[in-house]
C-alpha cells in the first residue's frame, strides 16, 4: 500500500517546534516527505489493555487507552522494571475529532477484524 506523503510547514519557535534551534526560530520551514506508518505485528499483541493519566504542565489532565506490546521476559529483571513498548491513544479533547469519534475509529477497526477470513 502507498501512503502519500503528508506536507507540513512547522514554524521553530518554541518546545516541541522538531528541536529547530535558535537559527530557525521565528522562521518557517517546510518538511518535503513526511509520512509515518506504525506496524505492529502479530506476535507482538498482547490482550493487556490500561487506562492512563497524565497531567501537563498546564495543570490539564490527559487520558489515554494503553495497548502494552509483548517483551521478552528476559529485558525485565524486576516488577519495577516496566518499560515495556505500548502504543498509547490519547482521548481527544476537541470539537472537532471527540472521545466519541476515537470509539467509533475503534469499533470500526474491530469490524474489519471481525469480517476477515484467515
């Protein structure tokens, strides 16, 4: 499958601005390509789903679905030692894409699931 790549202009002020550096900043700058594609493969799902919580710096509260990826036992040498790979969906807090629209995404995604035939 060919995803087209995704144009962006990003302007490097401030935190998070891809670490433009004082020589950018204030100025634009335009990424060429920029396409990002996840796999996760079959071997590494696991059923270990969590709800997460972060508050920011803001004093905002943020809330996420975790799906944790099978690591071998062997990289985990304690029970502290959790740094397992996840994949973490963050709810949306905008009018424009909901906590309802990311559900439906989700039960849209175990539809398609569901209707293949291996």
């Amino acid at each position: 499958m060919n995803h087209a790549p995704i144009p962006a202009v990003v302007r490097g002020v401030g935190r998070g601005a891809l670490n433009a550096g004082p020589r950018t900043a204030g100025r634009l700058f335009s990424i060429a390509r920029c396409s990002v594609r996840i796999n996760i493969y079959s071997q590494e799902l696991t059923k270990e789903v969590v709800v997460v919580s972060k508050v920011a710096d803001t004093g905002r509260t943020y809330h996420g679905i975790r799906l944790y990826l099978h690591s071998p036992d062997l990289l985990h040498h304690t029970a502290e030692d959790d740094d397992r790979s996840a994949v973490t969906f963050w709810i949306p807090q905008a009018r424009s894409f909901t906590p309802a629209d990311l559900a439906a995404v989700f039960r849209r995604m175990a539809d398609l699931v569901e209707g293949i035939n291996p």
